[in-house]
C-alpha cells in the first residue's frame, strides 16, 4: 500500500517523529520513514532515471539519437533492398528480420531519451507524472532487451542455415526454406516475448511527493516515482520470481546463444577453407563455371562470417558482465566492481558499440554483395531507376546466368534479361521450376557428385 500523500500533518521537526524514524531505519530495516504518512515504509523502493546523470545526460541526449538515426536510415534501406522479390532467399529473410529487430532496438528507447534527456526534462522533474515512471519503465528496461534476445537468436539461425547450406546443399533446399526460416523466425519471436513478459509484470508504479527519511538518515523532500511488486510476484516469491528469470535469461538469451554462434562460427570458417581447396580442385579440371559458383558462395559465407563475428565482438563482453551481474544479485556476494561508475560507463559504451554494428553491417553488405548494391542502386539512385537489373560484369556469364534465374516470375510467359554486354537471353516458362528459378540444360545440371561444389542459397545475400 502506497504510503498517504495527502494527511497535511507533515512536520519533521517533532522529536517523536524524528526518533520514529530512525528506528525505521537503524532497527526495523525499512525503506524509508514517509513523515505524511507518519509510517515506516517496508516493501516499496524509489526508481531513478538513471544512475550517472551526468554521463547519461550526455550520451544518451546527444550521441544516442543521432546513432539511432543512422541505424533507422541503414536498416531501413535494408529492409526494403532484401523485401525485393528477387532477393527473396532464406538468408535474406534472416537478415532482413535481423534488421528490423535491431531497428527495434534503437527506435523504442529513443522517445524517452529525446524526451528526457535531449530535451533537458530532468531538470523538471518537479513536474514529473505518472507516466514518466511507465515510459521508462517500459521504453529502457522491458521491451528493448525483448528485441535484442530476437536478433541474439536470429544471428544463430543464420549462422545455423548457413552452415547447413555449405554442408548439405542437397538437403538445405527443403530443411531451409524460406517457409521453414519464417516459421522459425515466428517461434523465436513468440519464446522472447514470452521470456521477457516477467519483466513488463514485476513492478508497478506510483508518484510520491513529501518528506521521508531515507537509509542516509537524512530527511529529504521528494518527489519521485514509487515502486512496489505486484502480485504476481508476490504470490510466487520475490526471491524465486526474480532468480527464474534472470537465470532464464543468463543461459537461453547469453550463455547459450554466445556458445552456439562461436561454434557456429568456426564451423563457417572451416567450410570456407574446404571450399576454397575445392575451388581450386576445379580449376584445375578446368570446370571454370562450378569454380566460379563456388567463389561467390564464399563470399556470401565470409560476409556472414564477418556480420557474425562482429556482432559476437560487441556483445560477449556484455554478456559476461550481465553474467556476472544476475549471479552476484542471485547469490548475494557484493563486488566493487559493480558499484560507482564504472558498472554505468561500461553499459553505455557497450550499448552505443552494439548500436553502431548496425550501420556497418549495412556497409557489409554493400561491399560483399553484388546483388545487394544492385537492388540498392535500382530502388535509391536516380540514375539506375531505369534499369531493371544489372549485373556484376566481373562474374561473367556463370553470374549473369545465375542472377538471371532470380529475376524470373513463374507468372512471365517469356521473359527476356538484359545482360551486362548488351545480349539478350530469353527465358520461357518451360524453363521455370515451380519455386520460380530457371532450369539449367542437362549438360549443366548439378549430380550428385557435384554437390559439394554449390548451395542452394548460392551467391546471392
């Protein structure tokens, strides 16, 4: 129960009240000692805004919005590039989906930061509402580590069907379809949100203004937003409620995903290097057009290779600290480290480093992928608008071929591709398969034999 704000007896200067309050403090432990209420407040605590006012005033008012904005203008433009149906593939849903979760992630703390901080209301927090204390709740605390567990977890799905790709590209075409990555995408979606509703149900709010006697034991006039568990917690035990959380949180949404994406990622890395040994194996028996198959496959690899790894760099260190944290708060052993500033900076640099990952995966992207600056090119340059595609000239007729195939539309009675050099090669619908790619000659079609040398979800992002 929320202490009486509204009792007008509220005089400190009484020896009574003085000796009753610190009593509530030295002896019975409380929160604090509410001098309207003239009672010791046991289960309700005050939440701040933050901890290092100062440090967060700054990054948060001045570099945070302008990173976030970055970030929306970058994953945006990714989001639209890899929506294209032409660009339609199973690591292209991942990606894709990856980008408007990071999205996610930036764009919901950004109302309360400009609000808050860029806007300089914390100097008017004499003024403060209600809602102030649920945006924060809501907009810092509950929802922006939901969508930064999904984005986790699709990393470790692209990873996942990239490696299957590379390693069984016969039987990736169904295992990783883009049916079965979406349905995938939907479960991981569904299992965050459910993980993270503790975190939307563990406290509510009120607004407190008046004189208490807080654990400083000084009498302090305050108005400030006022926490308490909810029932729910209650009825389960705040010691029980809290630990399953945070150690659900610590090993399905840290520990767990961290170690799958090393593995992962060191799977990739081998299988770059045994495609390269196959590369040049084929060369040597002159097949240039496998060769070249294989070449731009690696380079979808080592581009997945380089976004996984970056992501690993910036969010391990986060991950042990967030470790280390939920287990000193779950076994009560109290470390300096995570007192003063340094626990605050370290948050602040390691969310703006995840935060700027962004925009350099957009330029990953740009810079490995062909197709990708081509549909870049065709959907935001002016001057490439009239082109329907274009292809890389530096891949030859294998990539000409190959892109070909994507541009096809199983609805097209006949469709004609305007290659690099000018040509025009017609393609018919007896040519199509049913999920919309072009079907090559015989003497051209993949045996068994061969499949090591491709993957289904070949050069293309």
């Amino acid at each position: 129960m929320l202490p009486n704000q509204t009792q007008p007896n509220c005089s400190i200067t009484s020896s009574d009240v003085n000796e009753a309050a610190v009593r509530c403090i030295t002896v019975e432990f409380g929160s604090f000692y509410d001098a309207c209420g003239q009672k010791c407040v046991y289960d309700l605590e005050f939440s701040s805004f933050g901890r290092n006012m100062e440090l967060e005033h700054f990054v948060y008012g001045h570099l945070f919005p302008v990173l976030v904005l970055l970030v929306a203008i970058a994953n945006v433009m990714v989001a639209l590039v890899l929506s294209q149906r032409h660009m339609v593939t199973p690591t292209n849903v991942v990606l894709k989906y990856m980008a408007v979760a990071d999205l996610c992630v930036g764009i919901i703390p950004l109302p309360w930061n400009f609000f808050y901080h860029t806007l300089k209301n914390y100097e008017h927090e004499d003024q403060l509402e209600l809602w102030w204390c649920y945006m924060y709740k809501y907009s810092m605390d509950a929802i922006p580590p939901v969508f930064h567990n999904i984005a986790m977890w699709l990393t470790v799905l692209l990873a996942g069907q990239r490696y299957i790709s590379i390693s069984y590209p016969l039987s990736s075409r169904q295992l990783c379809s883009v049916k079965n990555v979406r349905i995938c995408t939907a479960v991981i979606t569904l299992v965050c949100v459910l993980c993270g509703l503790p975190k939307s149900m563990d406290l509510y709010y009120d607004v407190y203004e008046g004189w208490i006697f807080d654990r400083s034991e000084t009498w302090v006039y305050k108005r400030s937003c006022l926490s308490g568990l909810t029932p729910l917690v209650t009825s389960i035990g705040p010691t029980t409620f809290f630990n399953l959380y945070f150690m659900t949180r610590v090993f399905f949404f840290i520990l767990l995903p961290s170690f799958l994406l090393t593995i992962l990622n060191a799977l990739l890395v081998r299988g770059i290097r045994n495609a390269q040994k196959r590369k040049q194996h084929l060369l040597k028996e002159k097949r240039a057009r496998e060769a070249q198959r294989q070449t731009d496959s690696n380079s979808t690899s080592i581009m997945l290779v380089m976004v996984v790894s970056i992501f690993l760099v910036v969010n391990l260190p986060q991950a042990v600290f967030m470790l280390m944290v939920c287990l000193s708060n779950t076994l009560g052993i109290h470390n300096d480290l995570f007192t003063g500033v340094f626990p605050v900076a370290f948050m602040l640099v390691s969310n703006m480093l995840v935060m700027a990952t962004y925009p350099i995966n957009f330029a990953i992207y740009c810079y490995m992928s062909s197709s990708f600056r081509d549909t870049f090119r065709v959907l935001f340059c002016r001057h490439s608008r009239h082109l329907r595609y274009r292809f890389p000239s530096k891949s030859g007729s294998a990539g000409s071929a190959a892109f070909s195939r994507l541009s096809v539309r199983r609805s097209d009675p006949s469709v004609s591709v305007q290659l690099t050099n000018g040509r025009k090669e017609s393609l018919s619908t007896d040519a199509v398969t049913s999920n919309g790619y072009s079907q090559p000659p015989p003497s051209q079609q993949l045996t068994h034999s061969d499949s090591k040398t491709l993957t289904q979800d070949t050069v293309f992002l």
